[in-house]
C-alpha cells in the first residue's frame, strides 16, 4: 500500500465535544448525571436538540421529535436548551484552542478544526498537543472531547468519531490509503444513510469498494458530489484549515433517517432547524436579509426557495414567518421529505446602515 508523500504534510486536529448540550446541563445539575437527557422538545410535543449518550442507548438523537424520543425512552427527561450558556462555554473551549494555534476553523459552537503544523507550545506532535487539549478543556469547563488527529481534514474528522466519548485517535499519512480501503460507507463523512443504502445496492459496503469506480462514473451516479467522493475513497482532501474566513453565507440543515410525512410534522422539523439558525446568526457580527429553503424528497428531488428583504434585514421573528412562507411554496403532495435546510446570506456588518431604496 503506497503512502502519502512527506512533502508539506499538514497535522490536522479535529476536536469534538461530547454530547455538547446535553453534557453542560448535567454538569450544571448533578441530579440529571447519569440519567438519559434530551435538551429541547417535551413529552407532548417538540424536537430534540441534543441527547445525553445514556438516552442515546435507547436511540434517541438530535432533530428526533419528542413524542418518539419518549416512546423509546420514558424515563428521558427534557430541559430546555440554555443557549447563552452554551455559547459561553464555547467561548472559553476556543480560548484553549488559540493557545495553540491561530489556524481554527469553527464548525459550531462543539467543534473545530485546528491546523497545528506549526504549533505555539512547540509540541513535536499534533497527537501531544490533542491531549493537552483535551485535559485543559476538561480542566476549565468539566466536560470531556473527543479528538482525532490526521494530516486532512476528512480523515482528522473521520478520526475524532471512531473513539467517543473522550476518545483520541490517530490516522497517520502511512496509515491513511489503508484504514480508508477498510473503512465502513456508512463511517465516511459525508455519506448520508440514504447514499450509504444506494451504495451498498451497487456492491460498496467499504472504502476499497467505492475505490474501484473512476472519477467519471461517480461524477455521473452522484452528480457534483462524486468528486468528492473519488478523493476521499483515496484518502486525499486538501482543503485548508480557514479561520475567520468572511461568510457568504451560513445555514443548518438536516437529513433525517426516516423520511417526514405530513405537513404538521414537517413544519415541525423546519421551526426547530429556523431555531438553530436564529441561534448561529447571534453569535456573529452581521445581519442577513436574503433566507432560502432547501427541501429534499424521498425520491431525491431537491428543490429551493429564496427570498431577500429591502431596506430591513433578518430577525428570529422574520426568519421563522418567512420560512413558513417559503414552505408553504413548495408542492403540495404526498411524499415525504428526507433532508429540510435554512441558510441565510446577503450579509451586511451590524455596525453598517442599510442603503435605503426609494421608489420614485
């Protein structure tokens, strides 16, 4: 099995929180320890944002909706989400980062790339610096993160997922080609549980599987994506790690393990993405005044819905009004919806005036 080659080998930390949400509430209350927790939604209605890994053994997980995640697990108890707190803790998690590197690229407010090539401390190796890592945030916040640690990005993420909770592990450039070849679809990143099924039905169960399909096949099976696809079979992605890069846009979306029947229950599902989003917006310096919808069916028909604000921007009110209105634009018919997302754009800083457009 070739390896990667030495030259400008990057070293990539992919850090992860464990069960984020879930896991501050139960810090901050010793009386939910050990006890299954859902953060948001209730016994009657709602989505379930976060899940502690005790009600995760009863298969409870994020954007479920509460009348199920009761179902499996009636002894889960529901707190309401505190994201102010959240954000603070996050806050002081990425504090631990820069102690280390500038090169942080956020994902949300539990996870991060970090290129450590060239590191602060003037630790030898990136799995060192992880560890540190992974004892400062437990020192400062009390809870625990999962790290993994590779010279890209796709397999650092890969990686930080294969040993949770509180888990490090390493996937260095010899090791790469290989543990990809070996690596389960459903493992990559990436690849949804749809794909995974539409994969397995073409005779890819592992990453030596899809190996075997050129760029030109996957591009035609997969569309844009397949590109994807190709490089990361082959264990090669060479994205960089980005910090503060400027946002053209940013969104929150979800792809569900059943598809979602009903308007009701559809609706549902955007309010609680509408929420994540109002959330994300907070935590940045700018407005937004342009909100699209993206809708998936189960028969993979993906269809989108945009529309832009004048002389007014996007607030938590406007954004879940207008992401009715949107859904209430798209076709009215019986199949169910595999994959619903928000993204807002059309930026302007907070400290910036909106140019007013008069009509003559």
């Amino acid at each position: 099995m070739s390896s990667v080659s030495t030259d400008d080998i990057r070293k990539i930390i992919h850090v992860d929180m464990d069960a984020f949400y879930a896991s501050i509430e139960q810090r901050d209350n010793p009386e939910l320890q050990g006890k299954p927790v859902a953060v948001g939604g209730s016994r009657e209605r709602g989505v379930v944002a976060a899940a502690s890994y005790e009600a995760r053994k009863y298969g409870v997980k994020s954007a479920m909706p509460s009348k199920i995640a009761y179902s499996q697990c009636p002894d889960i108890i529901f707190v309401k989400p505190r994201f102010d707190v959240y954000k603070a803790v996050s806050k002081e998690i990425r504090e631990v980062f820069l102690e280390y590197t500038d090169l942080v690229e956020p994902l949300s407010l539990d996870e991060a790339y970090l290129d450590v090539t060239h590191n602060k401390a003037g630790l030898p190796s990136a799995t060192l610096i992880s560890r540190d890592i992974k004892k400062k945030i437990k020192e400062k916040t009390g809870l625990t993160a999962s790290a993994g640690v590779s010279y890209n990005k796709f397999l650092a993420k890969t990686a930080s997922d294969m040993d949770k909770p509180d888990g490090l592990y390493v996937i260095t450039p010899d090791q790469g080609p290989d543990f990809v070849e070996k690596l389960a679809i459903g493992r990559f990143h990436g690849i949804g549980k749809k794909t995974a099924e539409k994969m397995h039905r073409m005779g890819i169960f592992r990453g030596k599987d899809l190996k075997k399909y050129d760029l030109a096949s996957l591009t035609h099976i997969f569309g844009k994506v397949g590109h994807y696809y190709y490089h990361i079979c082959r264990g090669i992605d060479d994205r960089e790690v980005k910090p503060d890069r400027k946002r053209k846009s940013m969104g929150n979306e979800r792809t569900f393990d059943e598809d979602i029947y009903g308007r009701d229950k559809q609706l549902e599902r955007l309010m609680y993405i509408a929420e994540l989003l109002e959330e994300d917006l907070k935590r940045l310096p700018v407005r937004a005044r342009t909100l699209t919808l993206k809708l998936r069916y189960g028969d993979f028909q993906t269809i989108t819905r945009s529309r832009t604000l004048v002389n007014q921007w996007l607030d938590a009110e406007k954004i879940r009004q207008m992401a009715r209105e949107l859904f209430d634009e798209t076709e009215m018919d019986q199949r169910g919806i595999r994959l619903l997302g928000l993204s807002l754009s059309n930026f302007i800083e907070k400290n910036e005036s909106i140019q007013l457009t008069l009509n003559f």
